[in-house]
C-alpha cells in the first residue's frame, strides 16, 4: 500500500457567526512519482514551502503539531508568517511556554 501526502491552504472567511474554509492550494506531494524539482524535500518541507508561496507576510497558518519544526519556523521567519498550532507537551506550566 502506498503512503498519500498532500498539503492544503484555505483561507477563512466568516460572515456574522458562520465561518468558512475556501480552498486556495491543494498538492499531492508523496505516492505519485517523482517529477517536480523538490522531489527531495520532506512533506514538513513542501508544506512550508506551499505556505510561503501563497501566505502574505503577516498572515497566520494553522498547522498540525507536527509541522512545528525549525523547518517550517526558519522560512515563516524569513518571509514573516505566523504558525499557530498545539505544543504535544503542554501543560500549562512556565516551563513549556
């Protein structure tokens, strides 16, 4: 069985109370074969290079835990975005803030 990865970039609306996620950017990235330049790049890679190419400086991503890495916080530094995301370890103590 082969592994399927894809990275997805919305954007979120709301009008009133009701909020709406509208598809920007969707890519299949692993379990096809390989023809694009960075086929080389891990998924945590390509997902923050998908959100460098379509996120305007000072935008915010919502991100799984596991993309809270230095290689997606290194270019949102650089390009000035913002992750949000859950800290597995947090505990509500000082020493994990």
């Amino acid at each position: 069985m082969t592994d399927y990865y894809f990275s997805a970039l919305g954007l979120l609306l709301g009008v009133g109370e009701a909020l709406f996620a509208s598809p920007i950017v969707f890519k299949l990235h692993d379990g096809i074969e390989a023809v694009e330049a960075d086929a080389q790049l891990t998924v945590v890679e390509k997902m923050a290079a998908v959100c460098v190419q379509f996120m305007a400086q000072g935008s915010y991503a919502v991100l799984d835990a596991y993309y809270a890495s230095a290689k997606v916080l290194k270019p949102f530094r650089e390009q000035g975005l913002h992750l949000i995301t859950k800290h597995e370890n947090f505990h509500g103590c000082p020493c994990c803030l």
